[in-house]
C-alpha cells in the first residue's frame, strides 16, 4: 500500500520511531529519494508517521471524504479491540475516536442495530496452522445474509477460502445438530447451505503469516490460502457446535428459520419444474421459460421482477434480492430496448 501511495505523491516523508531512536526518510515526485534513511533523534515512543501529498499531476482533482475515512477507520478499529483510532480533519475542525474494546461482537451489534435478532452474538475465535482466526454471528429475523471478511485487517470483497470454511463448518454443525435434535428425520435431506445463513450476519476475520498469505488477484479482494479455509472450518465446527449444544433455544430457532427457508426454495423449484412442464401455465406464463425465481409475495401490486442477463448473473441476483417481493428472470442474451 505505501509503495503505491509513494508512487502517486509529490512528496512521501517518513518519521519512524523505534529502539529509542528516531528515523527519517523522504521521496518527492513519484518515490525518488529525496533524502535517505537517517537517525535523527532518540525516542521513548513507538510507531510511524507518514506525511503525503498526492500529486496534482496525476490526480486533476484533490479531495479525501471524512466519510469515506471515518467507515475504513472505524472498520480497524472493530478490527483490532483496544486499539484507539483517532481522526482529525483540520478542513472543518472535525475529531473523532473509536475504540471498540469487544470488537467484533460490537460490530456485529452495530450491523444489527435496529433489527430483531433471534439469537445473541456468538464469538469464536482461536489459533489453527499458524492462522489466527475470529468469528462473530448472529440470526436476525431477515431474509438475507450480511456477511463480512478480512484477511490481515483487509476487507476481501470477494471472499475467498477463510469464507468457504466458515460456510462449510457452519452448515456441516446446524446438519448434525438437526439429525442429532430429531429436526431432521433419517429420509430428509440435509439443509443447503444457503438455508443455514438466511437471515444471517457475519464476521470473519483472520491473521495469517506473510509466509502463507496468498490472494487471488491484484486488488487482494479475494483470499486464495488454502490453509485458512481448513483453520476456520476447524473453530467453527468445534466451537459452535459446542455453542448450539449448550443454547438449546437459540439453536432451535436457527433450524427452524433454516427449514422455512428450505421449504419456500423447494416451492420455488417445483414451480420452475411445473413452468418447464407447461402445467398450469396460460400463455403469458410460458414466456418466463421456467427459470423464474418467485418472490414469496403473492400480492402482485407489491412485488418487483428483475430481467437479468445470463444465468450467472441471475444467480448472483437471487443471492442479493429480497425475497419477499422481489422475483429475479434470467434472459439468454442481452435485453435489448427495441421500441422505437
């Protein structure tokens, strides 16, 4: 990250404070050694200030959002619990400080704020393969699934392995409890994975060594260490496992929102398979080709259908809709507006 912000800089100036000495550095126009690395001090503290210009040759327009600063701040400091994070915009006068000494159970609550939950914040964290994993969940009586992940204090938009674990130990657990409960019966099928994380928020969060840490991309928006997806597969099914052991209410109620969904997506398959059969279809029906996913709404006045192109699209559609009202139609080939 600093190497890029060198890159883009008229001038990048480096104080270290470290071993009670006191170290400078500076680049100007694009990462060229302005000055080289010198002690200039001695020193009690500890940390680094970084001082930048970006250059007004590169960017035409020079503007930081508070706003867009403050989230990624507070976001580190859910992060990292304890640590207080302080930034000061001296265009407005403007302070703020966050310190999260719960961290991600306080930012769950803060994803939830406003929703009912039907369960508490659960929290799991632990060391597997040199990998330091932390999770934090809750169920809420919605319908979508809100999850978040981080590799090293960066957010994967893209998820990667760390997020097929925790999937895959979290729906492995509910499954076996279910069985173990008599929820599911020896003839039921097990609970797909998107049933056992509708309505659910999460927070996935793993420190891996520089020496194992990969990611798939140049924007690390996807974590790619295999490794991780083994650790937190391992605390996830050990430790929330042992978690709906012990919360016999709360673990009903995530089975039971789970079956719900389960049956409104079997609904929805059969309804597919009816319109593919033509049964019960009028004419206009036929039109939709039988790969329509239905909202849950039976009140047409209230509910909204999205014309996607392609079926993978369509199916990154369903995962961000709100079923309730909202139906998703993938169309092959792209929808063309031909009135003229």
């Amino acid at each position: 990250g600093s190497s890029v912000v060198n890159a883009l800089s008229s001038v990048f100036d480096v104080k270290i404070y470290r071993d009670q000495k006191i170290w400078h550095i500076k680049f100007g126009n694009g990462g060229q050694v302005k000055q080289p690395l010198t002690q200039i001090g001695t020193t009690n503290e500890t940390g680094t200030t970084v001082t930048f210009l970006p250059d007004s040759k590169i960017f035409k327009v020079i503007d930081f959002s508070f706003s867009t600063i403050s989230e990624r701040i507070r976001e580190s400091a859910f992060l990292n619990s304890g640590v207080k994070i302080t930034l000061t915009d001296d265009r407005a006068d403007k302070t703020v400080e966050y310190l999260f000494n719960n961290g991600l159970e306080e930012f769950i609550s803060y994803m939830n704020e406003g929703g009912k939950n039907i369960t508490p914040i659960v929290m799991m964290k632990g060391l597997e393969k040199e990998i330091e994993v932390e999770v934090a969940l809750q169920y809420s009586t919605e319908f979508n699934e809100n999850l978040l992940s981080f590799a090293n204090n960066v957010k994967t938009s893209e998820g990667g392995s760390h997020v097929v674990g925790f999937r895959s130990g979290l729906t492995k657990v509910i499954n076996d409890y279910a069985r173990k409960e008599g929820l599911l019966k020896e003839k039921d099928k097990n609970l797909d994975s998107t049933d056992t994380r509708e309505g659910l928020t999460a927070i996935i969060s793993v420190k891996v060594p520089e020496s194992l840490i990969q990611y798939e991309g140049q924007t690390k928006g996807k974590l790619g260490t295999y490794d991780a997806r083994t650790a937190v597969e391992i605390i996830v099914t050990k430790q929330f496992g042992f978690w709906l052991t012990e919360n016999k209410t709360s673990a009903y109620a995530i089975i039971e929102k789970a079956l719900l969904a389960r049956n409104v997506r079997e609904e929805a398959r059969k309804a597919r398979e009816a319109a593919r059969n033509n049964k019960k279809r009028g004419n206009s029906d036929r039109l939709l080709t039988g790969k329509l996913t239905p909202a849950q709404n039976r009140n047409k006045l209230s509910n909204e259908i999205f014309l996607v192109e392609g079926d993978s699209a369509g199916g990154s559609a369903k995962l961000g809709r709100d079923r309730r009202f909202q139906a998703i139609l993938p169309l092959r080939g792209k929808v063309i507006n031909a009135e003229k």
